[in-house]
C-alpha cells in the first residue's frame, strides 16, 4: 500500500532512528487499510498525516548527585501525542534502553488503547534512561525530584497524568507525586498508580495483569472455553506478571513460568506466587533465586536461550501471557508455541510479539490478544483514579474491579465485533486498531485542523 510505504518513509526522514516506533506504525496503518481506502474524509483531515506527529515532544536533562556524591545526568521524556479524547494519559518508564523512538511507540500505541476503552483519555507516554537497578533509595528518590523539577510544568489532573511502567510504580510515583506538591503547592490527581494512603484507587496496582486474563477468558469463552486447568506460560517478573499470574490461579489456571531478564524459571507444578511478591516486590532481587527456594523448579539463564528467541515460549502450554517487554516474542517463537498447541495469546506487555510472530498468530487463527487491547485494564482503572480523586470518593475494591471486568469485557467485544464487520472475525489486531482509530479520528475531524 503506498500510503504506509509513503508514510514511513517520511517518518523515516522527519523522525530519523526510531525502528519501533515505525513497527507500531505500520502495524496500525496496515490494518487501517479497509476504512483509509472507502473514507474520502479521514482522506481530506489529513488525519494520517496528523495523527502520527505528536502534538508536543518534551525532552529534558535530568541531572542528579548518586551516594558517592558524584553528578549524574540522565535524559526524561514526555510525548504529548494525542488530546483529540481526552487529557494525555500514560506511564513514565524507567529503563536504560529508553530512548526517543521506543516512548515514541508507546506514546503511539496508548492512543488507540486509550480510545478503546471507551473513557476520555487521550494518549502518551515518557520516561528517562535511567536505570533503577541497584540503586538505593535515596538515589531513586533524588532522581524523582530531578525529573519531576522539569516535568511538573507540563502536567496536570486536566492536561497530562503519568503513570507507571517499566520500572516505576508506587514507591515512584510517591517520590514524584512530592516534588510536584512541593512545586506547586496542589494537592491535585496529577498522577495514577498512587499509594492507597493518599488518593490511590483500589485495583490499580493489580488492573493491568487481571485485565489481562479477563481478555483472555472473553477470548476464550467466545470459543465456549475457559481458563479451568489450561497450562500457562507468563514471561516477565514486574507488576503485570505478578498480578496475572495471581488471577490465573483464581480462575483455575496453571501458570507455570516467569521470567526476568537474567532468565526464565520454569516450575511444572505452578509458579509459587507468594516466592515470587517476596522476590520482585519486596527484596527486588534477580529470578535466579527462586530456585532456592524451590529447589525442584528449573531455571534457565538469558544466556542459555535460543538465538532466535526467548527460552520461555518453547516449553509447550495451552495458553501464553506475554508480560515483560516489546520484542519479546519472535516469529521462531510463536512458531513453537503454535506447534506446541498454544490456544491463545494475551499480551500484557507493549507489543511483545514481532510482527511476523503475530503473523504466525493470526494465520494458525489461534485467539490473539493484542496488548493495546489486552494490556488496557492498567490505563482504563488509572482513568477509575482520576474519577474518584475528582469526585472525591473511593470505591471498594469489589466496585473497581467490576467495572475493570466491564471495560475489558467491552474492549473484547469493541474489537471482536468490529472485525467481524471487516469479514475477519478471528483477527482482533484489525478489529482493535479500527475501534480505537474511528473513535480517535471522529474527534479529530469534529475538533477542526488543531
Ligand atoms: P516492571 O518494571 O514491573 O517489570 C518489568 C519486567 O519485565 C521485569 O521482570 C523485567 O526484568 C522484565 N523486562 C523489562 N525489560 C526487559 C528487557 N529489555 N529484557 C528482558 N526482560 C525485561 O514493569 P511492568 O510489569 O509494569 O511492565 C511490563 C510490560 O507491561 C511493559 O511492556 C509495559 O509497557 C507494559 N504495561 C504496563 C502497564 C502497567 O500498568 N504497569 C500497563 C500496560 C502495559 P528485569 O527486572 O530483569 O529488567
Ligand atoms: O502502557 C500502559 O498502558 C501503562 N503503562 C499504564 C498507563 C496509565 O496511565 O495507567
């Protein structure tokens, strides 16, 4: 098609480097295809056009004095990519591979996802390369303050709410939260994912992993399945791992790995959850020490894995939950797993599978969840969060965690249904990407040239 080949090509020149931020372009513009080709006015808005330019870019220095006293300097990011819906909406990563092009991706994809779950909240994203990983407390705290020194101006509860992401949740978000009260003397819901002492909502912390089971059992139930005894794969050890592997034992499921990445432990009997929160949450140590624990689980170090893929997607299982990073997940790798029997895939990570593995997905017509569809519990139960802080309420967690069922159940249904109105039933990236795109686009056009 020349207008995604038109496209990246631009995109390419304008915005030079940024290989994943291309890939989720592509992947949305390719199966915009049915709407772009009959749609003369998404044609005339230029709204491909807009909608792939971030409304405002902000990159800063984030300089910070660690323990022995020596100057550090890192780089933050917010992208502003979207408002069409609502207030920009989305996390912070922390992490040293974070650069332009990979916030840039997920400012992208948090657009679509944001429009799919039906709430007002508009898309994007930021983060620093900073490395959280051995850091002390006081370290992780000066960075916050530093980062929030600059950022504080460009947010607010009605123009822009971070969240978390890779490497910062609730002990983050708290540093962060402090230095933006400091700054502006406003006790305000500037920020999600908050401790439940001062303004954070029930279920968030949980949301995005149940959501993403939820998905997986809607996706299931259609097919007159469920998730009763289905062996599980889960990749990742962080807070969609946890909280998915927690609701796939309430639903009788059998979740038998997780991985960081240092490695993949597998456990046949099922992933000790309470070893696992003691790790990650708790001593934040590497996944090598499970084992010790559990001497009868096996670990299988990174550097022991394939070369073209990841050790954790080759152990045969009925259902897979992708939940660490983007790129996890390689065409070699959704190759075992459909050889392997797998029935469904449920992405609780950013895009995790490559775009030939989700080829391979969607040519076996297994269920596939993508993760602006599947992963979108997180960011709908963080706009839950807004709504309490701006009515002043707090629900329980029985009403958060209903209404979480509802939008995933939704969701499901918004991108089921509008795949099968494009003649592909079973293939819910097209369905999702066409949902969360028309809603977007809509707004746009009825908002002018903005
Ligand atoms: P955490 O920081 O809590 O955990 C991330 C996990 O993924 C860790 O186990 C980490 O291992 C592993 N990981 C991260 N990067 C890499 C890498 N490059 N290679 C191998 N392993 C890696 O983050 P979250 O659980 O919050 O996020 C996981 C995914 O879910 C991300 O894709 C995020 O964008 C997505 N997501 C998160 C939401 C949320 O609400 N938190 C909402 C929707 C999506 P290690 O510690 O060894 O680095
Ligand atoms: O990718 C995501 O949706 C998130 N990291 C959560 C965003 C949010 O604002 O809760």
């Amino acid at each position: 098609m020349t207008y995604i080949h038109d496209t990246i090509v631009r995109l390419q020149k304008t915005s030079p480097a940024q290989a994943e931020f291309y890939q989720a372009v592509e992947e949305v513009l390719d199966s915009l295809q049915p709407i772009l080709e009959t749609s003369e006015q998404y044609k005339r808005h230029a709204i491909i056009e807009r909608i792939v330019e971030p409304e405002r870019q902000i990159m800063f220095r984030v300089p910070w004095v660690d323990d022995q006293g020596n100057v550090q300097v890192n780089k933050g990011y917010r992208i502003e990519f979207n408002s069409a819906l609502g207030p920009y909406k989305g996390g912070l990563r922390f992490h040293p591979s974070v650069n332009a092009g990979i916030i840039k991706f997920l400012g992208f994809e948090q657009i679509f996802k944001n429009a799919l779950t039906g709430l007002p909240i508009g898309g994007g994203k930021g983060g620093a390369n900073f490395d959280p990983k051995g850091k002390s407390d006081g370290e992780i705290m000066r960075f916050c303050q530093s980062f929030i020194n600059e950022l504080y101006r460009h947010i607010g509860p009605t123009t822009d709410v971070p969240a978390g992401d890779i490497g910062v949740g609730a002990r983050e978000i708290g540093y962060m939260f402090g230095q933006y009260k400091r700054l502006t003397g406003n006790y305000d819901g500037v920020f999600t994912g908050k401790s439940l002492l001062w303004g954070g909502s029930l279920v968030r912390k949980e949301a995005t992993g149940y959501g993403c089971v939820y998905f997986a059992q809607y996706m299931l139930e259609a097919k007159g399945d469920t998730l009763a005894g289905k062996r599980c794969l889960v990749s990742g050890a962080g807070n969609v791992a946890i909280y998915t592997i927690e609701k796939l034992y309430q639903l009788g499921a059998r979740p038998v790995t997780c991985s960081d990445s240092s490695g993949t432990v597998y456990h046949e009997t099922g992933i000790n959850l309470e070893t696992l929160k003691e790790l990650k949450e708790v001593r934040k140590v590497r996944l090598n020490e499970y084992v010790t624990a559990h001497p009868e689980a096996k670990f299988i170090p990174a550097a022991d894995y394939p070369a073209d893929g990841n050790a954790v997607w080759r152990i045969p299982a009925e259902l897979a939950f992708p939940c660490a990073t983007q790129n996890e997940l390689s065409e070699a790798d959704a190759q075992a797993l459909v050889a392997n029997g797998v029935i469904g895939v449920s992405e609780g990570a950013n895009m995790p599978s490559t775009q030939d593995a989700v080829e391979v997905f969607l040519d076996a017509k297994i269920c596939y969840g993508p993760g602006k569809a599947a992963n979108a519990g997180g960011v709908a139960t963080s706009q839950l969060e807004m709504a309490q802080n701006a009515s002043m309420q707090r629900w329980s967690f029985e009403e958060v965690d209903e209404k979480l069922k509802v939008i995933m159940k939704n969701i499901f249904l918004s991108a089921s249904g509008t795949a099968a109105e494009f003649g592909e039933p079973h293939n819910l990236v097209l369905g999702a990407n066409i949902a969360g795109f028309r809603r977007v686009a809509d707004a746009m056009i009825e908002q002018g040239v903005v």
